[in-house]
C-alpha cells in the first residue's frame, strides 16, 4: 500500500484496488482507519480525537489529489500538514 504522506506520527496510505467508497488508511501507533475521501468520515476503525483532527485538517487540503489519485489510479506523495 503506497505511503502517501506521513506527518506527527501519522501515516495516510492508500491501495488503488480497495473497496470503494474512495478511502484512504491512517495509522497511528497501534490506532488504524479508514477515512471516506468524499465525507473525510471515519467509516472504519478508530483514532484519538487529536490525530483524527490533524488527519482532516490535512485532508482537508489535499480532498482533491486524494479523489484524483484514486479515480486515476496514480499515486504521488502530497505535502505533509505544517
């Protein structure tokens, strides 16, 4: 699964193959989810609430890559959240 960024401990990856919806995994210690890209939900698994907050501020910003590199199938590492 191509690591798309990692930042403050998280980890957002993405694997073209998956299930839909749109989604992207995050990986925090011992925490995963799995975060809708479309509703920046978590629609499965669990985080802290600070890093669940950090992962959507990040997305947040990168909502439209993430949509772009799923729909196209072609990945590229993005930015880490500042």
């Amino acid at each position: 699964m191509p690591e798309i960024v990692r930042f403050y401990g998280i980890v957002i990856k993405l694997f073209f193959s998956d299930h839909p919806p749109p989604h992207f995994h995050v990986i925090y210690g011992e925490y995963n989810a799995l975060f809708d890209i479309q509703t920046l939900e978590v629609i499965e698994g669990d985080l802290p609430s600070r890093a669940k907050k950090l992962t959507i501020e990040w997305a947040t910003l990168y909502q439209n890559e993430l949509l772009g590199m799923w729909e196209k199938q072609q990945f590229h590492k993005l930015p880490p959240l500042e």
